[in-house]
C-alpha cells in the first residue's frame, strides 16, 4: 500500500448529502478542513463544493441523484463501499421546503416533501448505517429543524417531515446506541441560505419576522450549524451524546415571550 493509500485508509469517511448551497455545502467544508474523506450527493454536481473541499485537502467525489430514490441509495452505499470499505458519518442534509397552506397543499406536494425531507433520510441511515453496525461504530447527524419540535404555520408538510426525521433519529439512537452507532439530530432555526431567499421571495414573511424573534437577534449562518454537527459527530467531543435533538436557534424554541417584552430589552 502506497502512503497516499495508506493515509485514505486511515481518513475518517463522511457521507453529506444536499452539499451544493447553504448548510450542506458549509458542513462538507467545515468536515474537511477537520480531516473527512468526503462523499458529496446532490441532485446535481456539486462542483464549487467539490472545489472547495479538495482546496482544503479533503479527498473528495460526488454521487449524484435523487435521496428518495431506493435505487440511487443503494449504488451510493455500494460505491462507499468499494471505494473506501467503511464510512464513520452520514449527514442527512438534503430537505425541499413547501410554504403553502394545509388546504391548498396537494397530496403530490405533500409526498414529494416527506420523500426527500424523511424516506431520503431513512434509506440513507438504513444502507450506511447498516455498514457502521457491520462495523460496530459511526455516528449520523440529521438536519432537521425547530419545525421539528414546534408548528410553524403554512408549512403542515414540511412540519410533519421534521417532526418524523426527529422520531427517526430517537428510534435509531434506541436501536444502534448499544451497537456503537450514535444517531443525534440538529434542529436549526431559520439559517440565511438560498432556501431562505425562495420563502421569503413567496411572500410568507421578512427579515424582521425572524430577528424580531430570536432573543439573539439574528438569523442563524451556515456555519453555526456546521460546527454543531461537527461536534455531534466527533466521538471524542460528544462520545455519550446520543438521540439528543440540538435546536441552534439563539433561543427561539426556549422563549415564549411576545415580541414588546423581547423588544423592550433591546
């Protein structure tokens, strides 16, 4: 085995999926310069992610598809497999947003979300997962939400796909833990993203709505919820954390406060 080999082999191996904008694409930079090996999915290439983290020293590849698809899934497992014969995380990242009221949301609006934002999910935690019990060890980390742990209106499918990706993550941690696979879930609240750019350009709510409400004042970055799925997935940070749902939400989900008393104190 040459060093270059020898030193892949030794590289701990992390599956992101949903890498090409926002929290994916941050994450997947954040792991590298932490010393992942990296298997990037998307729907489409993710090239500037891809850029980014081989500038940054990571030996990266993307697989592109569709994380609803069992198909795709599976040769994404197999091509992990081949390529490095174990894999140590998995991000479940990928999600589509759906800004509509209940009564105007159609059944193939509502099954098009929960396929991505919680089969996607299940699948990918079924197949790799599977090779980090083979293993005995590994840790995935979801990307849910505060849409997970609360309702937040005109979004009854996208709730209900967080809410499902959190019961998710607490069965696996149930089911693994004892085998050595940690499954924990970070719940941010609202992150300036492209996605964000989409709601708000709907018309559903501004700037203000947002900052008026979290106790910190700001949205949060890509990068506040980076470095708490690093934390979640190292074991020698978070070794016992395990089925724990994190909301980075500068307080949203703790203050019921409404908005004169939190903006008084401003």
């Amino acid at each position: 085995m040459d060093v270059s080999a020898k030193q892949e082999a030794e590289t701990p191996v992390a599956v992101v999926t949903g890498v090409a904008q926002g929290i994916g694409r941050k994450v997947a930079e954040v792991l590298a310069a932490e010393g992942y090996s990296l298997v990037l999915a998307d729907l489409k290439e993710p090239l500037e992610t891809l850029e980014a983290v081989r500038s940054a020293g990571s030996s990266a590849y993307s697989v592109t598809g569709d994380v609803a698809s069992e198909s795709y899934v599976t040769e994404l497992a197999e091509q992990v497999r081949e390529r490095f014969g174990r894999v140590d995380l998995l991000v479940n990242n990928a999600g589509v947003s759906l800004l509509t009221a209940a009564e105007e949301t159609t059944a193939e609006q509502w099954r098009r979300v929960l396929e991505v934002n919680l089969t996607g999910p299940f699948l990918l935690s079924r197949a790799l997962g599977g090779m980090m019990l083979e293993a005995g060890g590994g840790s995935i980390v979801n990307i849910a939400s505060i849409a997970g742990l609360h309702a937040v209106a005109d979004r009854a499918a996208y709730n209900a796909s967080k809410h499902g990706l959190v019961g998710l993550t607490r069965t696996l941690a149930a089911e693994w833990g004892g085998r050595g696979v940690r499954v924990n879930a970070v719940c941010p609240g609202w992150v300036k993203t492209e996605m964000d750019a989409a709601d708000q350009a709907s018309g559903g709510y501004t700037d203000s709505d947002i900052v008026e409400r979290v106790p910190m004042a700001r949205f949060a970055t890509p990068g506040d919820i980076a470095q708490a799925v690093a934390f979640l997935a190292d074991p020698s940070r978070s070794g016992f954390v395990n089925g724990v749902t994190l909301p980075v939400d500068g307080g949203w989900t703790a203050d019921a406060s409404w908005n004169s008393v939190r903006l008084r104190k401003r």
